[in-house]
C-alpha cells in the first residue's frame, strides 16, 4: 500500500564538497538520491522516512559517471 510521502527537505548541492558536508551534518537522518527514484518508493511505503533528502543530480564532480 502506498501513502502520502512523509515530510522532508530535498537538498541540491552543486559540488562534491557540499554533498560531503550535508551527509556529515544530517548523518542517518538523510538518504541519497541519485537520480532513480527508489528513494522515493520507499518513503512512500513508509519503509524510509528520513528528514533529508540529497539529490547528487546536479553535483558537478560526477558528471563524468
């Protein structure tokens, strides 16, 4: 069953360095995302409910993977 997702904050850091100081700051309480939507599903099944959520999409030090 699928509900409506629980509240968090969608974070977009531009480079590698600030991606590494939000996951230090926010430590388990951020999840990943990077670019799938699989974080997503499982907010909505209420499997993850972090209060954080990164997106590596625009990060610019990976645009080479």
């Amino acid at each position: 069953m699928i509900h409506r997702m629980p509240k968090f904050e969608y974070l977009a850091p531009k480079t590698m360095g600030g991606t590494l100081s939000l996951l230090s700051q926010y430590g388990a309480r951020a999840k990943v995302a990077a670019g799938r939507t699989d974080p997503l599903v499982g907010m909505k099944e209420r499997k993850a409910a972090p209060d954080y959520l990164i997106s590596l999409e625009g990060v610019s030090d990976l645009d080479c993977i």
